[in-house]
RNA sequence: GGCCCGUUCGUCUAGUGGCUAGGACACAUGGUUCUCAUCCAUGAAGCAGGAGUUCAAUUCUCCUACGGGCUGCCA
C-alpha cells in the first residue's frame, strides 16, 4: 500500500471563480505530489448542470496556471485515465450504478422531489432527524415492476447499512467514527443519469488511481458514505487528510464582503503569485523557520501530511500585503518593470513616450514602497504628470509659510544654473549643501517645502534622487510655478 | 434538533508530562546625520473554563463553553 506511487488530484466544480479556499487545496496537493515526487491531477467534476459555469473552467485553469500550480495529468493536457471533465465520462459511472444494482448495494427510488421536499418539511416541524425515509428501499418486485413499466423517472440510491458504525482513518485527524444510522440512503444516479459527487467521485478516484485524497474538511460528514461505497465495490480506499477551512477575518466565511475572495481578483490587485503561494502555503501548515518568506523549492522539500494543522485559520489581508511588499523587494529591477509596468501603462501613468532610463530610476526608488502592485500607479504619478496635483495639507503646512517663497526661487535658480551633464545627486546635494552653507538655514527648512513644491506631497523617495528622476526642466518648471502661487496667495 | 470536527499572544503559528511557552504579521518606542517607505533594535501581548490522571500538566482523559461543518436528485 506505501508502495503505491503518490496520484493526488484537485476536483474543483466550475461553478464559480477560483476561490483562495479551493486555491489552498490545489496548492497542498500540489506540494505534496511534488514533495513525494508523485502525479497531480485536474479533474473537473460537472456533474451539476444547473450550476455549470463555461468562464469558470477558463478561470480555475488560468488561475492555478498563474499561481504555478502545473498539473501533470487532466483537464486540457490529457493522461492515461482521461476523459478527466465528468460529464465525458457518464457511461462510465451508468456501468457502475448499474453494478451496484445487482450486487444489490443499491436500488431505484422513484420518489418524487415533491414528495420528498413534503417529508422533509414534515420532519422539520415535527423536530424529528431530517433524512430520505427509504420508502423505495424494500419495494416488492411487482410494485417495481410497475413502476418501470409506466416509465416513471427514477433515482439510484445507496443501501446503507442500517446498523454498526463506518471508521476510517484521517491522516490529519486520526480515527473518525459515524454511526451508520445517523447516514442517509444517498443518491448515486440522478434522474437526469447524472452522478451525483459521491459516485463520480469514489469512481473516478479509483479509476484514477488516487492515492491520497487531500480535500477541504466539509467533506469529512461525506467520508463515511465513500468509505461505505468503496467497500460496496471491492475497492481500496485511498487515505484520507480534511484540510482546515479558510475563515474570513473575525471569523466565519470567506466571501467578496471581506475584500478579495477569488485568486483572479488577487491577480488584478497587484499581488505576485509566489507571495500568495506562500502566504497560504503557511495558512495550515508551517515551516521550521524564523523567516515566514519561504522559497517553493523549501516548501516542496518540507511539506508533509503530518505537518498540516487541525484548526480553521483566518485570512489576514495585512500579512498577505506585508508578505507581497517583500517579494516586490526580492525581485530584480528589470523583472519588478516588467510586472509593474501594464499597472501604470491602464491607470495613464506611462504613455509610452517616457524616456526608458527615467522610467527604470522611478521604480528602482518605488519598488521597495509598494506593497500591491497596484499601489504604483499612485506612488509614481508625480514623476510624469504635466500638471501637479498638490496635497492641500502640505501645501499649507510647508509651502504658505514666512520666507518659503524666496527659499524656493533662490533655490529654482540654482538648479537651473546646474550644467545639464551635472543634474545628478551627488551634485545636487553639493550645490544645496553651498546654499545652506550661504543662507545658514538648516536642510530641514529647505527639503521639506521643495518637495512639496516638485512632487506635490510631503513624502517622497530621496529629495535629490528625486529631483534627478523628474528632470532638470520639469522641476524648474514646477518651481517657479510653485513659488507663482504662493505670490498670489495671501 | 441530531451527528462530526476543532480551541496556544488581536491574527498566522512552533512547542514539550517539568522551558523565562519560541517565531512572524499588526501595534508601540528608538535608531538609520531630509520626509515617507525599507532596514535594524527594543517592548507589550497567549496555552477557553472546570474536574480528573500524575510528584508534576499548556501537553493525557472527561465535562462545559465557544467556533465550524454536514444533515439536497449541490459540490
């Protein structure tokens, strides 16, 4: 049974965007084939019609494709156990119903979805367990006989024992027990010949020849009921582990209220895909580190089932945007360019007449400043806008105050004497240092009012880096305009 | 209602039958001869409660409380 090579797969539904949630449970199945050097497989269960979604499919596929979460066999690439989308494969699962059907595991129910939505409401009033009341389990021959002969519509269902209790082993949990009683008759074959989950599932991981399902834990109620039809089959059952829930911050569900919910909209945020591995790599699991910043190759070699944690965690956007800032900062200059670049490019920032070597000394100040890509636009707008816009509360605070305006046109002139070949830092400073010197002002008194005056704002990269970076004409430009307005100011 | 799962700083977590219960985010303070950010240092902050087992429980058992899940011809 160890022997067996390591086969995982995620199973998303598409009936919606990839959401971090089912995210976290591709990635541990992801880490985990890869730690044992085993297969990891995409397999879409649609086997709900009703709730079949053509753009998810496209979303879950672009999604783990971005996050670098490269599937070995399945959806889109094939393999030896295709077809890998269910709703391809019902003849498949029509076999296996109809085997249970004679090996007497199951049977044909022909109640009506009225009827059972009556019982159900009936036992809601009376307080008495919820759960399909198996009137067709013991139907006569003849009465089914008839039933068939008029055509009735019919669904498989799954005898349970009515005794006993199922166990199985989780590899997370340990032992879990359930006493067959508390367990419905549930349906394998819809009315439409349909799978439900539960047969798709176990038949497919069979077929599929799954070693390790790794799953959210809300299936864990379900696990008796798969245990139950492996044994109905003669099968071995794969091992089990239930990963613990994402929560929202304070608790509860993860849903758009609380910002971001699907791995698309992180994308379009600005976070890098390797921080928002990492971040929910570590939401469950942990690394024996003291830096939480942990390269995939470490994960890989770390991660184990035994390392997973039983507890929900919540998802905390500050430590996600924390991490994304330092991988922005691990990145090299030229590759953080190229992320950050289509950002400014659709907020208007860059035109795409700016000078190359200007742009690249703009990020190199920003990258260590932003945490979200998303943040750049904002931060860099000022190094190329044709007109400033000024924070009113600087403005008023630094710039309307005794003497500013002559400071600034003193210091306009200056840098506009500056030889254009010598509008560097280590020159700037070495001429404002002089003036300093002349006007025995402190740097405080000078920097502070000729940032606001050049960038709008009272805080900024490096005044001299800055001054270089907007370019000698520009900051010249806004000076004088600065230093115009505060003359017609009160 | 029934069944099942869970509970270490605000959050993510490490950890052991005996430790000053460790780290990270966030927070606070200080430093990095211009702001902001980065970076560095320091600080505050935790074993849900109650019984039991034991020389000794955060760690093992039980109960309670709280949180979560399931109870569909959804997955």
């Amino acid at each position: 049974m160890t022997a067996d090579p390591v086969r995982v797969r995620f199973a998303p539904s598409p009936t919606g965007m990839l959401h971090v949630g089912g995210a976290r449970t591709a990635l541990f199945n992801w880490l985990f084939a890869r730690h044992c050097g085993g297969t990891f497989i995409l397999r879409i269960e649609d086997t709900d019609r009703a709730r079949y979604d053509a753009r998810a499919l496209d979303d879950i596929s672009a999604s783990l494709r971005w996050l670098g979460l490269q599937w070995d066999e399945g959806y889109e690439i094939g393999g030896p156990c295709g077809p890998y989308v269910q709703s391809e494969r019902t003849a498949i699962y029509l076999q296996h119903a109809q085997q249970l059907l004679d090996s007497g595991h199951a049977y044909k129910c022909y109640c009506t979805p009225d009827r059972l939505a009556a019982a159900r409401e009936q036992q809601q009033r009376d307080g008495s367990a919820p759960g399909y009341d198996r009137a067709c389990r013991d139907l006569s021959p003849d009465a089914r006989a008839a039933h068939n002969a008029a055509g009735a519509p019919f669904v498989i269902r799954f005898r349970m024992p009515l005794t006993g209790a199922t166990t199985f082993v989780d590899a997370i949990r340990g032992a879990i027990s359930y006493p067959n009683a508390q367990q419905d008759d549930f349906v394998l074959l819809k009315s439409d010949g349909f799978p439900t989950y539960h047969l798709a599932n176990i038949v497919d991981d069979h077929l599929m020849r799954i070693s390790h399902v790794l799953r959210g834990d809300e299936w864990i109620p379900s696990t008796p009921k798969h245990v139950q039809l492996y044994a109905a089959f003669g099968w071995q059952p794969p091992v089990f582990a239930h990963l613990p829930v994402i929560l929202a911050p304070g608790g509860g569900k993860l849903s758009k209220r609380h910002g971001a919910a699907a791995v698309c909209e992180y994308r379009a945020l600005g976070y890098l895909p390797d921080a928002l591995v990492n971040f929910l790599a570590l939401l469950g699991w942990a690394v024996a580190a003291d830096n939480e910043i942990v390269p995939r190759a470490q994960m890989l070699k770390e991660f184990t089932l035994e390392g997973i944690n039983k507890t929900g965690a919540q998802f905390d956007h500050e430590k996600l945007n924390w991490m994304n800032g330092a991988y922005i900062r691990q990145l090299p200059l030229a590759e953080f360019m190229r992320e950050v670049t289509p950002f400014l490019t659709n907020a208007g920032v860059l035109k795409g007449a700016e000078d190359p070597a200007q742009v690249a000394q703009v990020l190199q100040m920003e990258q260590a400043r932003v945490h979200l890509l998303s943040d750049a636009p904002a931060a860099c707008a000022f190094f190329f806008a044709d007109t400033l816009e000024y924070d009113r509360q600087a403005v008023k605070k630094v710039l309307q105050r005794e003497g500013v305006r002559d400071h600034l046109l003193a210091v306009c002139d200056l840098l506009a004497g500056v030889p254009p070949g010598q509008f560097d830092a280590a020159h700037l400073e070495a001429r404002l240092q002089e003036y300093l010197t002349r006007s025995g002002r402190p740097l405080k008194n000078v920097v502070h009012p000729l940032r606001v005056a050049v960038t709008g704002r009272s805080a900024s990269p490096g005044i001299f880096e800055t001054l270089v970076a907007i370019g000698q004409a520009r900051v010249v430009q806004r000076l004088t305009h600065a230093a115009g307005q505060l003359c017609s100011a009160p």
